[in-house]
C-alpha cells in the first residue's frame, strides 16, 4: 500500500494499491455513442443483441476446441437440461473464449453498470441437443438476497455459437421485466416473451434482473452457445476460479482476465490476500 492519509470519504473509493494499480477500463475504447445507444436500450428492455460482433470462423474455431471437452451427455435436472450438454471451467482447459469474454464493447457496457474492478462470475459452455424442454424461467442474479425492484448486480453474455432460430433452442426474454419487484411472471407476462433469434457470432447482453430462460429444441440439430455471467465487485461469484484455474494459467492471461478473475482489488481492499495485493500470488 501508499503511505498516504486516507481519509472516511476516500476509503471506499481510493485505489490503495502501490506496485499494482486498478487496470480498471484499459480496453480498447469504444465510440461513447455506441455505447450511450446500447445503455439506453439496455436500461429500456433489459436486454441489447449485438449482431455478428464474432466472426463465423472465431465460432466454428471455438466450437471445434470445445466438443471434445464435455465431459457430461445431460445435465442433472430440468435446469441445467436433460439433454443439455455443460462445459464449466473453460479456462483451466482452455483459452479460446477470453477475447470474448473480453471483448471492449461488453467491456465497456459492464463499466456503465458495476463500479470498476466488477467480476466474472461463471463461464460457461451449453449445447442444446434436440427434444429439450424450455428451461424454467429465472433472473440471474436472483440468489443475492436483495428485494427487488433494484439495480442489477449481475449481468451475462450469450454468444451465438450456432444460430440461434425459432426453432432450436433460442433463448427467451420478457422484455422489461428487468424493471419488475418480487413478482412471478404470470401467464398474461410469458405471452410477452420474446425469442433471441440471431445469426452466429451474435450476442445477447442482458441485466441480471431479467426474466429469462433456455428456448425448447425443437429442431433436428444442437444449438451451442458460450455464456459469461459478471457481477458487481462486492458479490460472491458463482464459481470459485482462484481454486478451479491453476495460477500456471493465469499467469498467462491478459490484465483484463487476471482483474475479471478476482486478481484486484475492490476499494480499500475486498480481494487481498495476507493483507496485500491478489497479484502478488502470480509472482510465486
């Protein structure tokens, strides 16, 4: 740390690290009008679809590297899909997925919703396979205990592997319920819903309050998408990547993984380790 005067106004706010400042918005900068349209929509509906922000051959590249790597042919309940197939901890196998996860435009957008040094929360991999069912709706961050209506403290990716059609499997979305308090959606509100059907290499960018769900395959193929879930820097995350990924692989990482991974510091400092900066451990 600084030898400095902190005072009961700075304390939650100041950068106290010394050797190892916040990286915090160091991506590529994006045009702010972009963004300022993306917010506007996102705060509107809940939700944004960014079409084709990934090329054909980065999916078909990520989808080759990733099908070998399930291990599982269901998941274990309705939720996770029972003939769904999952691949977590992606990044202890693989690093195919980190120029997404942090592209600058979604960057830039989790800057406009969290406070700086916001985590990843879980990273994932789904595989939809033909005759699964619709999973139950949910909003993702509904496991922090804090009544709603409230800001989201969570928001999630998911990119298009494969098309997303009518039929296969899209992901459905009650616009504006991102907005609604404790409520169950009724039947007049699942009449609302809507499909996110997007070509490959497409994102939809959606607030943890949103009700959502898995669309039902219908069709005669599996439908394959990468999702990433982000949460504000004071939240638990769903998964634990300090004990999942080896620091052998971090290492490697960008600064902008090593800081979505929990390799930061939230002010004055959520996030050390024997009272110093997380990434000193990388230099073990």
């Amino acid at each position: 740390m600084n030898q400095s005067t902190i005072t009961s106004t700075t304390i939650t706010t100041a950068d106290l690290a010394g050797r190892y400042k916040s990286t915090a918005g160091s991506q590529e900068a994006i045009d702010p009008a972009i963004i300022a349209d993306a917010m506007e929509r996102l705060n509107r509906d809940g939700y944004i679809i960014i079409e084709k922000l990934f090329s054909d051959e980065a999916m078909d590249t990520l989808k080759a590297d990733v099908l070998p790597r399930f291990k599982h042919k269901a998941g274990r309940n309705n939720f996770e899909g029972l003939t769904t197939q999952r691949l977590y901890t992606m990044m202890a196998e693989t690093d195919m997925a980190n120029p997404m996860v942090e592209h600058p435009l979604i960057l830039g957008l989790l800057d406009k919703i969290f406070e700086p040094n916001y985590l990843l929360s879980q990273l994932q991999v789904i595989n939809i396979h033909p005759g699964e069912a619709a999973q139950p709706l949910h909003y993702d961050d509904g496991f922090y205990p804090w009544p709603r209506p409230r800001r989201a403290l969570g928001a999630a990716t998911i990119i298009a592997v494969d098309d997303f059609t009518e039929d296969n499997g899209a992901t459905v979305a009650i616009p504006g319920s991102h907005l609604w308090d404790d409520k169950y959606p009724s039947d007049e509100d699942k009449a609302q819903l809507i499909k996110a059907v997007m070509p490959k290499g497409s994102v939809l960018f959606f607030l943890g309050t949103l009700w959502h769900g898995g669309g039902a395959n219908e069709s005669e193929a599996s439908r394959m998408c990468l999702t990433a879930q982000y949460c504000a820097p004071f939240c638990r995350t769903q998964e634990n990547f300090s004990l999942s990924i080896p620091k052998a692989r971090v290492k490697g990482f960008s600064e902008n993984i090593q800081r979505l991974l929990g390799y930061s510091i939230h002010p004055p400092f959520m996030g050390m380790v024997k009272g110093k900066h997380p990434k000193r451990v990388l230099e073990d």
